[in-house]
C-alpha cells in the first residue's frame, strides 16, 4: 500500500527514513560519515518542513506497518513547463527488485495525471547502477548531463 506521508509520520518513521536517506547519501556522494549523518538530518528536517508547508509530497510503501520505501517529490515549472521533480525514491535492499520503485513512481505519474502534469524529472549518479535501470525501465530518458572538473587533481 501505498500512501502519502503527514507531518506525524516524519517523527514516527524517522529512523525508517534516516536509514533510507543515510545509505543513499553514502554510496552516492561518498562523504566522511559524520558529514552523511549531518546531511541526512538536515533532509529529515526538510521533508517535515515540505509537509508540513505543503510544498512537496512524501510518499511511502508499506507493508503492512512497515516502511519498505520512500519517494519525495515537488512541482517545479522551467521555462513554463511543469514537471513533478522526484527528488528522492529509496527503497531497503530486501525489497529492491520488488516492484516498489515502480509502484512509487507509477503512484506520481497517477498524481501527475490527476494535476496536468505532464513531465517527471530526476537526477541521478551515473555510478548509481540500480537507480539508472530503474528509471530507464520506467521510461526515463537522460536530457542533459553534469560535468564537473577537480582542479586540485594533477591530469
């Protein structure tokens, strides 16, 4: 089941959600631990404050009581287009190849639906093998890339 998340829920699944948030962070952007933790607090603290103002969506997949993933979402408009922007879905390893993801991003697509929304769009770590194929499965097609250049790093 799956269902969009309240302000209460924030604090009732924290720990859920700190672990979710916790292992993305940390086989993504590779950061001393400490600085992840600080990271991932501070994304908890931004999900109460999205709820809590309604400017985003927090959605969960549950089975039964139990959190078996999340995907946090919000409107954006770029030049006059408007896109549900999928800022975040995570799901815990033992439900990975389950369907949740999927059932988590068809669920936005039926909200987008719902709103006129046309568009989905996300980022993602190229290195993040499992993301990539999720999306791609779902139809995603990659539009733009990052680039970045380490300045202190000898050629």
């Amino acid at each position: 089941m799956i269902r969009q998340l309240n302000p209460s829920d924030i604090q009732i699944y924290r720990n859920e959600l700190y672990e979710l948030l916790f292992a993305v962070y940390n086989s993504s952007f590779h950061l001393p631990i400490d600085s992840t933790k600080n990271i991932v607090n501070d994304k908890l603290e931004q999900m109460y404050e999205i709820i809590n103002n309604s400017s985003g969506y927090i959605i969960a997949y549950f089975d039964g009581i139990k959190i078996c993933g999340f995907a946090w979402y919000f409107k954006k408009i770029d030049f006059e287009k408007s896109s549900y922007f999928l800022n975040f879905i995570s799901t815990f390893p033992k439900y990975q190849n389950k369907g949740i993801g999927n059932a988590l991003i068809h669920y936005i697509e039926e909200r987008a639906k719902e709103n006129g929304i046309r568009y989905l769009e996300l980022n993602v770590t190229s290195d993040n093998s499992l993301a990539v194929y999720l999306y791609e499965k779902n139809n995603f097609k990659e539009i733009r890339k990052i680039m970045i250049k380490d300045i202190f790093k000898n050629d």
